[in-house]
C-alpha cells in the first residue's frame, strides 16, 4: 500500500463572513485514492459579535444604493492623470 501524506484546510463560511477555518493531516491511499483524516484542529474561529458593523448602512436589495462621496485627495488634484 502507498500512502501519501496531505494537509487538508477546512474554511467553513456563509456568504457574508468567514466563519472558521480548520486542518488537519491525512493519508491519500494511492492505489484506492481514499483519503483517512487522521485528527483536525482549529487554526481560526470568527468572534461572535453583538453589534453588526454595518447596521447604518442602507439596504439596496431593491431600488438604487447610495453611492458614498468620493473627494480627491489634496496631493492628487483633479487631474485625470494625477500623480
């Protein structure tokens, strides 16, 4: 039997934030091609939080978002091309 060493990494999320992060060692067995997972552990886990960042800002699930204004940066001028 021919066994090769692998890294798995587990990234669990919904599709507004990242949730977790795991890994863990496993053996891919050549000659069936399946893989044991031999132990995982947690490399990073999302700090539960009470008040949501983006509770001011306006929902455009429907209609027109509000764009946020944008002002040049004094060094860059209103040139097109500014450096």
């Amino acid at each position: 039997m021919t066994a090769m060493p692998l890294v798995l990494v587990a990234v669990q999320s919904s599709p507004s934030q990242l949730q977790k992060i795991e890994w863990g060692v496993a053996e891919l067995n050549a000659e069936t091609g399946d893989v044991s997972l031999n132990g995982r552990a947690m490399l990073w886990l999302a700090e539960l939080q009470t008040e949501t960042p983006a509770k001011d800002v306006a929902s455009f699930d429907s209609g027109v978002p509000t764009p946020p204004v944008l002002e040049p940066r004094k060094q860059e001028g209103t040139d097109p091309n500014a450096r």
